[in-house]
C-alpha cells in the first residue's frame, strides 16, 4: 500500500500533484514490473488500485507498533486492487477526472 498527500507538506489542495506523483509512481512499478519480466523470464503480474479521498491514520499495535491508514477511500482501493485486471492500474472515476484533467490517458 502507498499513499500520497497525507499531511500539510505533501497535500497539494488546488494542483493535486500529490496525485500526479502517485499516478506516476503506479506507472513506474508496471514498467519495472515489465523489466523484471524480460530480464528473469518470469511471468509476474501486478494489479493496481488507486483512489482518491480522507482517511483516518494513526500508529496501531503494542508489540511492533505500525502507522497505518484506514477508510472507505483506502477499502475501495483495496477492492480494485484485488478484483481487477492484472496488468492494469484501476481508478475510480474522481481520480481519473483529476488525471485527465492533467494530460493522462
């Protein structure tokens, strides 16, 4: 899991790159993906879901604490994740509004 403008110095409000640079970085594991395949005669295949929206966070566990983030936003990226296709990024239709209006197809 990865997230994107998660506080003041990363959320950019009006130009959205913290979405941008997600969409980016998504982008960027497929093709490594793609790499790795050639290069070790591997089929690997990944599936990608991204969203966009508020979540709760915070550090969880006693033993071996962890920061972690939950939410609607962050379930319904898991849901695409898990049942999309493999070889695809899946959005919902906010974030691919926000990534068309950025020039990404």
């Amino acid at each position: 899991m990865a997230a994107s403008g998660l506080n003041a110095s990363t959320y950019d409000r009006e130009g959205r790159s913290h979405i941008a640079a997600l969409a980016d970085y998504a982008m960027q594991l497929m093709e490594q993906m793609k790499y790795i395949n050639e290069h070790s005669f591997n089929n690997f295949q990944m599936k990608i879901g991204l969203n966009m929206g508020p979540v709760v966070a915070g550090v969880i566990g006693a033993r071996k604490p962890q920061y972690d983030i939950w939410g609607n936003t962050v379930n319904v990226s898991s849901r695409m994740d898990s049942t999309g296709v493999p070889d695809r990024i899946q959005v919902t239709t906010d974030l691919y509004q926000v990534l068309e209006a950025k020039g990404y197809v």
